[in-house]
C-alpha cells in the first residue's frame, strides 16, 4: 500500500477513531482518577448514547416526512 494510499484512508477514519480514543480516555479518567463507580459511568454513557439514537431516529422520521412532503 502506498504513503498516499495511507495517507487517505487515515483521513476517512481519523474523526471516528480519534473520537472513540478521547471517550475511552475520558471514561478510564472519571474512573481512576476521579474515583466514579464504573457502574455509574456505564449508565451514563448509555443515556448518551441511547439520546442520541433517540435524536437520529426523530431527524430519520423528520427527513422521511420532508422527503414525502416534496413528492
């Protein structure tokens, strides 16, 4: 694989991977240095996620109904 090859394919998956890395660093810093139960932390982190899935379905149904709208 060439260094230009390489070079694009880190672009495409540098954002996502970078922001898998930072929630990780975060979630092991409120565990070790600032003593949160890992319990604690999981239910918060899966409240965030499942808001988000929350707001992509509602701008998934918002879209279809634009989508439909303009037909």
């Amino acid at each position: 694989m060439s260094l230009p090859e390489l070079y694009r394919r880190w672009r495409k998956y540098s954002t996502p991977a970078l922001a898998v890395l930072a929630t990780a660093l975060l979630v092991w810093s409120t565990i070790h240095i600032f003593d949160v139960p890992v319990g604690e932390v999981l239910a918060f982190l899966a409240v965030c996620v499942g808001g988000v899935l929350a707001i992509m379905l509602l701008a998934l149904v918002a879209s279809a109904i634009v989508r439909k709208l303009r037909q």
